[in-house]
C-alpha cells in the first residue's frame, strides 16, 4: 500500500509540531540546567524550532528560566511569533561591536552563526563570519557555557564501507567553506582553553525538514522528473527535532578542552534506494546520471547517540513524511543542502 494511502488523514501540522516536542529526558535535563538560555542566530532554518523546542522543555520542566533568541530578525512577522511564544527577542548585528556588548550575560549560549552559501567568490566574508564573529562571541561569553554548532564538513570523504569518520578522526576539510568551519572550531577552541570556557562542537550532518533538507531534494527531483547526480551516492540524515534536542541536551556536556559530538542518524543511506522508494510513492521512474563514488562525506553520530540515545524519528517515518508533505503541497524553503558537492566549491 503506498504511503500516501497510510498518512491520507494525518495532519501535517501536528507533523511540523514535533520539531518542537520536547521528550522527557530534555525536560529532566532542564530542571537541573542553571541559568538562563542565549541562542545566537535564532532566525536562521534552525533556530526557530530550537527556539521554541527549549521554551517548550522550560515551561514543562516547572522552571522559570528566559529562552533569549538573537537576530537580525529582518522578518518581523517570524519575529512576533516567536515573542507571542513567550521568547524574548532580541535585534542584534553581531558585527556590530556595540549591539554585541549590548547583549545580556547568560550561563548558557547556543550558536548557530555561520555562513555557507555563496562562498565561492565572496571568501573574505565567509571567513570573516566563520571565524572573526566566533572569537568575540566567545570572548563575551568566557563565563557561559557553549554549544557551538559546526558541521561534519570539517572532515574529508571517507570510504562509504567505513561506517564515517568519528570525533577521534583529524579534520581535513574540503574547499574554503569547509576550511572556514574548522577555523571556528579552532578560534572557539582557542577562547575555551584561554578562558576555561566549557563547550561542545556540534558537528552536524544532515539535519532534515520537511521545507528542505536532502530527503526533500531528492524526492521532489523524482517527482518533477529531473536527474538525480548519484557521484556523491551516500548521506547521513536526521530529524531536525531531533537535531536540535541533542544541541539542548548538549548544554551538560560542555567541556574545557571542548567535548567534540558527531551529530548523524545511525544509517549510511544510499541516494539511489531513497529516489527508488520514492519512485514508487510517486509512480515515477527516477532518472540517474552518473555512478556511485565509493566515498561520501559521512560521520559516525555513535558518540551521540550513546550520550542522547537514538533519534526518536527514524529514516522511514521521515520518508512517509516528506511523501505526504510534497502531495500536500506544503511549506518549502530555498535552502539547498548542495550535499552532492564533492570539491568544496559552494
């Protein structure tokens, strides 16, 4: 029976609602979290969900403590919703050094700052913002705790049967992007051990919506008939809810030297078996060009899922998810993952 047959009747909103379900074991983590809670970046694809996902873990944990989300908040209706919600707001350009020192001292920071696309070509800023930005951010708060995202970028292809590269593995990082992001780690690294400033490296990769993400990608490529480049053949995905609850979690895991945690889902998922799948949601043949390389970028989350437990949406609800989401018509983001780029060029 097609999928699309078994979620006919389930309402998408209650879908897009478990990006900001908290599970148990968050909320019992914030009873015993100390301080307040500072997210940089809030208005990225990210942050509104993380946003509301801790408010959400505060006001069930009983315990009175300020969710702060920080952005330039061009988008005034996102921003409105987000303060309806009961999050304090807050405009800020970070690279504005008085609207940075303005910012309220808190013991716990999430950043999410960064830039990706449209690298090639404007390199001084990708570095400026992957880099400068970070060593301020982490000079103002040398008293905080932090939860640095990052990306599994900072590590080379790798060898599609060897399960990933893991934390213990050397950086060597593809292209100036990827560069870029292992210079945040190091500037990051270099304010935690001066400071004894308690973090986490949040490596990510892929953290899927139903708006975007590679699941999106690849399904609505199969459903609008367009080629699927299969040179890059190999992914990790995982549920952006549960992303972002291992980005919370992650708050009790900060360490000086800072605690380094892959953050995937437990499969190595072939590309071609994902448009197959969806090929028969869709009735549609998918069309490959290309053949598998026999290395991806990949990274072994083994680490996180014994420190969080396994992602509580796996690959196959994900899967019947996006079907329905895309015959629904619903929501989509431009925000391309770009994961098929092998030379670091983005």
């Amino acid at each position: 029976m097609p999928m699309e047959g078994l979620v006919k009747k389930m309402d998408l909103e209650k879908i897009r609602a478990k990006l900001t379900e908290p599970s148990q074991e968050l909320v019992e983590d914030f009873k015993r979290l100390d301080g307040d809670i500072l997210i940089l970046g809030m208005g990225g694809k990210m942050g509104t969900d993380l946003g509301l996902l801790a408010k959400n873990a505060m006001d069930r944990s009983g315990v009175s403590r300020k969710v702060i989300g920080v952005s330039r908040f061009s988008n005034r209706e996102l921003r409105q919703g987000l303060e309806d919600q009961g999050i304090e707001t807050i405009s800020c350009d970070l690279e504005d050094e008085e609207e940075l020192a303005g910012l309220p001292q808190v013991k716990n920071v999430i950043y999410m700052v960064g830039k990706k696309f449209g690298t090639t070509g404007d390199e001084h800023n990708t570095w400026g913002i992957n880099t400068y930005i970070p060593g301020r951010v982490a000079n103002k708060y040398r008293n905080s705790r932090i939860v640095a995202f990052s990306t599994g970028n900072v590590y080379p292809l790798t060898w599609i049967g060897g399960g990933g590269s893991s934390e213990e593995d050397n950086p060597d990082p593809v292209g100036e992007y990827a560069q870029s992001c292992l210079g945040r780690e190091r500037i990051f690294e270099y304010f935690a051990r001066k400071n004894r400033t308690p973090m986490v490296f949040f490596r990510l990769n892929y953290a899927n919506d139903l708006r975007y993400g590679v699941l999106y990608e690849v399904a609505k490529s199969v459903k609008e008939g367009r080629p699927i480049d299969l040179g890059t053949g190999h992914v990790n995905l995982i549920w952006q809810g549960d992303a972002n609850e291992y980005a919370l979690r992650a708050l009790h895991c900060c360490s000086c030297p800072p605690n380094i945690i892959n953050v995937a889902g437990p499969e190595t998922v072939s590309i071609r078996w994902l448009a197959n799948t969806f090929g028969k949601e869709f009735g549609k043949a998918p069309i490959f060009i290309s053949e598998e390389g026999d290395t991806a970028l990949l990274s072994n989350g083994s680490k996180g899922h014994k420190l969080f437990g396994y992602p509580r949406v796996t690959l196959r609800e994900m899967i019947r998810w996006q079907v329905e989401w895309l015959n629904s018509g619903g929501e989509v983001l431009d925000k391309p993952t770009h994961y098929q780029e092998r030379g670091g060029q983005f």
